[in-house]
C-alpha cells in the first residue's frame, strides 16, 4: 500500500478567554480586556488577555498590579470556567462538521486531521483553513489560528512559531522547507524545551534547532547522558525527533475516553504554607478529591504519589515522592495515611506554595482483598453517602472540620474548575 | 521503548486537560452515539415472528438484532420459549423483550 501523507493543523485560539468575554459583551468592543484569576486582588494573576492588552505591554500569567499599571483604563473579568469549556466543546463541533478527526489538546487548542476532506477543496489545505477560520469567527466571535503540515509536531510548530504571528493566522511548514524555516530558530522556540533545557542544549554547543537536528542521535544520546545520567535516552530521542519534525503519532479523537492510567489533583495556596499542621490539611483535600474520583470511575490505587514545590520556580525547592501502599484502595483515610507518610518523610520545612496528590497503579474497585485488620466496609459505607451528597448538591455540602480552619481550601476550591472561578 | 516515543504518547503526555473539560467531552461523545429505537412495519413484524417462531419449532438457531441504547448488539442462538404474556423470549436460558427486537440476519455458524 502506498503511504498516502496526511494533512494535519493545529488550530489555536487567539486569547481564548479574553475572546470569549468579548464576544459575550459587545460594549468591551475596542477596550482592552483581560481575564484575571481574581480581580478583587491586585496579586491576582493574568490569565488571557486580549490583543489590544497586549499591544500595551500585558503579559499572561503577569499579576494584575503590573497589567494596571501598563494600562489603566483595562477592562478586568473574572473568569467563568464552565463558559469557556463550553465554547471550546462548540468549536470541537465546528471542526467536526469538516472531519470527524478532532483531538482536543487543550481548551484552546484543537488537532484536525483534514487528509480525507481536501478532495472538496480541491487539495487546498489553506483556502480549507481560511474557511474553518470564518466558520469559527462567524459562529464564536473567536479568531483561531492554523499551523498546517504532513503530522501533528509541526503543525504545533508551525501554529506556535509563524501562523500566531503572520497576518492570515494561516501557515504552512513544509518538512522538506525545515532547513531554511525552524532550523533557524533559537533552540529556545523548541516544542516541550523549557527554561532549564535551554540552558542545558546551549551548554552543550546546540544554540539553534538546526544544530539539534543535524547532531546524530547517537552523539546527542551521549551528550545528554553526561549531563543527565543513563536514563535520558528516550528524553534524546525525543527532543531530536521534534528538531527534525518526525512524529507519526495519529489524530486521535477518542483520546480523552481512554481509561486514565493515574488520577491527581494539584493545587497552588493563596500563600506559602510552613507548618506541618497546614499543609496536612491541603493534603488531606487532595487526597479527598482524588479518592473521590477514584470511586466515582470505580478505580483503587495501590501506588499514592506527594508533591510539594516552593513558590520559586526558577529555584525549585520540594520534592515528588511516591510509595506503594499494602493493599489497593480509594478510601479517603487509608491514602491520607500514605501520603502524610510521604509528606512527614521528604518534606524538608521550606516554604510550600504547591501541592500534589496523585493515585496511580488501577485495578477495578468491585473486586479486592479483604483486610484482616481494617474495617474498610465503615469507611467506603460513609464514602458512598458523602460522594452521592456532593453530587447532588456540590462539593461544599458536606466537608471535614479542618477545611474550616484558615488552612482550608476545600471551600474555596468546590467553586472553582482549574483553580478558577466557575 | 519509552510511551513517549510511541502511539499517539507525545501528547498524551504533554497535553494540559481540565478534568471537567475531559469529562465533557467523553459524555457529549456519549451522548453522540445514541441511537434511537428503529419503528419496523408490519411486513418486518411478519418477518420476524416467523423466523423466532420457526426457531423454536424447528431448533434453528437465528441471529437477531437487538436494540442497544449504545451499542450494536445481537442475540445468537435457538429460541427455546415465547412469553407472549410478558412480551420476551428466551435463548440459552436467558429472557429478552420481543419489544427490542431490531431485524433478522443471516446466520452462520
């Protein structure tokens, strides 16, 4: 059989949230707009903010103060979660109308696979995209961008590096043309090469893509285990496969259905937590939410995994441990013993802003061990009342007594989806 | 090998996914597959009643299709019993409506 190319783009939407506050008000028409994480606080954080913000210097991810600051007469939204999932579910939609093959990679970000639906347009993958463009733009009043090529690494490459920048918001990366286009970039435009590997690569003598791409695996193999131990291996192959634009993975729309193989909440606190006593209360939040849906899907985890990072990014501080537990569970105060285990273990007394919990290593909860000495029937009997009670009414319903001490986070969270405001 | 480097592994693994945006996507995919009961006429009522009822007098084995909120299913095998009481019928020891019944196929062994 032939190998037929494909046609793959990556549709991102410009701003998302900040557009879609502005299609839904027409009166912010012409304003600059943002989206801010809590506009009641100036420490609140940036989330979107539309291209006229930008244009004034607002950055994403900036705190309120600074956006003010650069542009006073801004226009501040809270952020209404469930509104932008839902739009981003009616752009899926939009995208399906031209091929069932849409894989949601983000809220704002959209895989189509269009290999089986040129032939109506005569080939033409960027009339194709100019039209979805429209499509979009008429229906949500969302301007979407297309990075366009034969697999889903340069289409992503191309979306990010030229179709967010050009005028048409269309772009098409040919992977015969890399030598003269991505090779050129500086390695820091590299899809998944952040902050540290940048510095990594160039110490390395890899200032551009293309001296990533042109380096034989092999040597880079070498190089990177030098700096990173024998198992970067796969961590080589990987970088140097997104250099050299080679990615066979398919257009997968069924993606998201597929049975999780971990299931993990993390939160950022409002401050740095210090005590033990505190952070055992976010921890035991976690735990409850993760356990809660454990159950919900009908899961138990024998492998509980903690983390803790500071507030620092750039000079990390923390840890991410994780431990096997005797029996598989989902019981709330079995896990929560595990993981304060973890907690009492690796927490070195730094300064906290970050915590995880995740459970991992599923088998099917209708069926597992008895314990001799634990009396889970008590426990999953109380579980199973307190999960029907939130949800039907909420997860604010009914909550443990320390969410009500100051280290609390329970209550505040049950009216968020992603750490922001519903 | 590395999941990464495998499949569609990149961006699983990379991929930034809100558990209420992932949970709304499975269900509206859910939702998508539905399938409405199909109405037969008469002639197909005629068609089907004559091939349950010749199974069972004859001990044929018949495949029937059978309506699925979800999915596409079929009962395989030879009638044994007709409820016309209770609207069902039975093959290898187990009940099913009459009132699900879809089409008759071709059966083969």
């Amino acid at each position: 059989m032939a190998v037929v190319s494909r046609t793959i783009m990556l549709a991102d939407c410009q701003s998302f949230y900040a557009s879609v506050e502005k299609a839904h008000h027409p009166e912010y028409a012409g304003k600059p707009v943002v989206v801010a994480g809590d506009p009641e606080r100036r420490s609140g954080i940036v989330l979107a903010a539309c291209p006229l913000a930008k244009a004034k210097g607002v950055t994403t991810a900036e705190r309120l103060g600074e956006a003010i600051a650069k542009c006073p007469d801004v226009v501040i939204v809270r952020p209404r979660m469930a509104e932008y999932i839902r739009v981003s579910l009616q752009i899926s939609e939009i995208y399906r109308s031209y091929t069932d093959l849409v894989e949601p990679y983000s809220i704002d970000e959209q895989f189509i696979d269009v290999t089986g639906a040129l032939h109506r347009y005569s080939g033409d993958y960027e009339e194709m995209a100019r039209q979805i463009q429209q499509h979009v733009l008429a229906e949500t009043g969302i301007y979407c961008r297309f990075g366009i090529s034969e697999n889903k690494i340069l289409a992503k490459t191309a979306c990010d590096n030229y179709a967010k920048k050009n005028e048409s918001g269309v772009y098409v990366l040919p992977k015969d043309k890399l030598a003269g286009t991505l090779w050129t970039l500086p390695i820091q435009k590299l899809f998944m090469a952040g902050n540290r590997m940048t510095h990594h690569f160039r110490s390395m003598g890899i200032e551009t893509i293309g001296d990533l791409a042109n380096t034989p695996l092999e040597r880079l193999k070498l190089l990177m285990r030098r700096k990173f131990g024998k198992n970067s291996d796969i961590n080589a192959e990987l970088y140097w496969r997104i250099a050299n634009g080679e990615d066979d993975s398919p257009v997968t729309p069924q993606t998201h259905e597929e049975a999780p193989k971990s299931i993990g909440h993390q939160m950022t606190l409002p401050r740095d937590y210090g005590t033990l006593e505190e952070l055992k209360v976010v921890l035991l939040e976690l735990t409850e939410l993760v356990c809660q849906r454990c159950r919900g899907k009908g899961f138990m985890g024998q492998v509980i995994a903690v983390g803790c990072q500071g507030a620092d990014f750039d000079r990390p501080t923390g840890f991410f441990r994780q431990m096997k537990m005797m029996d598989p569970t989902n019981v709330t105060n079995q896990v929560y013993r595990a993981a304060v285990q973890l907690l009492e273990r690796y927490w070195d007394g730094n300064p906290v802003r970050k915590v995880g919990v995740t459970l991992a290593q599923f088998q099917d909860s209708e069926h597992y061990q008895l314990a001799l000495f634990d009396d889970r029937e008590r426990s999953m009997a109380l579980e199973r009342a307190t999960d029907a009670l939130k949800e039907k009414y909420g997860d604010s319903i009914i909550m443990r007594a320390v969410s009500m001490t100051p280290a609390g986070q329970a209550r505040d969270r049950s009216g968020k989806i992603g750490g922001h405001y519903k | 090998m590395s999941k990464k480097l495998q499949g569609n592994g990149l961006w699983e693994s990379s991929r930034m996914m809100l558990p209420e945006h992932k949970a709304e996507i499975v269900s509206s995919a859910k939702a998508a597959k539905y399938r409405q009961p199909s109405e037969l006429d008469e002639h197909e009522w005629e068609q089907i009643s004559r091939a349950v009822a010749e199974s069972m007098e004859l001990r044929q084995p018949i495949a029937l299709r059978m309506y699925h909120p979800y999915e596409e299913t079929k009962v395989i095998g030879t009638v044994e019993r007709i409820d016309h009481y209770r609207g069902r019928f039975m093959v290898d020891g187990e009940w099913f409506e009459i009132r699900h019944i879809e089409g008759v196929d071709e059966y083969s062994a």
